[in-house]
C-alpha cells in the first residue's frame, strides 16, 4: 500500500485534496474528523449504509472508510468500489479484539480500531500516500 492514492486535479507541484467516503455513526465521525484534519483529504459521511453504497455507485471516491459495526464485513462491497475503481482504498474500522478481524483482512486494505488513536490513524494515512495538509521544510544540514 505505499503507492499513493488518487488524488482530485493535481497539477504540476500541486497536492490536492483527496477524495474519501465514510461510513460511521456521527460520534465516530467526529473523533476521525480531527483526526483527518492534519491530512490533505475530503472526507463526507453517511450514516446509511444505503445512502453509502449509493454514493459510491455514483463516484466512487480515492478512498472508503467502513464502521464494521454498521455493515460488518464489508466483501461484497469491496468488490462492488474495485470494479467501480480498481485502485480504491479501503480502510475498516472496528472495536479492538473484535471477531470480525480476521474476515476483514481478506476484504479491506487496512484495519483501524476505535477509540481512533492518532498514532494508529497517521501511520496508516501515511503508508496510503494521503498527502499531509501541511509538509515542514526540509531540514538543512550546515555545511
């Protein structure tokens, strides 16, 4: 997973926003929002898992974020978004030691808990190739 990921209109030297689609309930939402916020990424939200499968039908974005407590395991979705857009992203969300793990290993391309843990949520946004919404200079050694 270290390509980078679709991004919208990214020009010569330009980082864009990149395109992302959540499914989650609204507290969960919050919490991955200031998560995000440090990432060059538009992420929109769902709370039906009708709603969502529709939007992704329609565009599907760069990225997928999927609260397993909502859908479970999300394969046949999985499938669905890559013969829409086979270079989509799919990160699942669940509880920690939850059963489900093993099952979404097979489906999604990454596997993030909750409570979301900032350490967890970065390193993993970073390996995706998700540009950071701010990059410091360089270092720059003395000769």
């Amino acid at each position: 997973m270290s390509a980078a990921i679709g991004r919208r209109g990214a020009g010569a030297g330009q980082v864009r926003e990149l395109d992302a689609l959540g499914l989650a309930a609204p507290l969960l939402q919050a919490e991955i929002k200031r998560l995000a916020a440090a990432y060059r990424v538009k992420l929109e939200w769902e709370t039906a898992v009708g709603l969502f499968v529709a939007r992704v039908e329609s565009g599907c974005p760069a990225l997928l974020l999927i609260d397993t407590d909502l859908l479970g395991c999300p394969d046949d979705l999985c499938k669905f978004a890559r013969s829409l857009r086979p270079d989509v992203r799919v990160f699942g969300i669940s509880c920690y030691w939850s059963e489900r793990d093993e099952a979404l290993l097979t489906c999604v391309d990454a596997l993030l808990h909750k409570p979301p843990r900032r350490a967890q949520w970065e390193a993993m946004f970073d390996r995706a190739g998700i540009p950071r919404a701010f990059q410091p200079p360089p270092l720059l050694l003395a000769s």
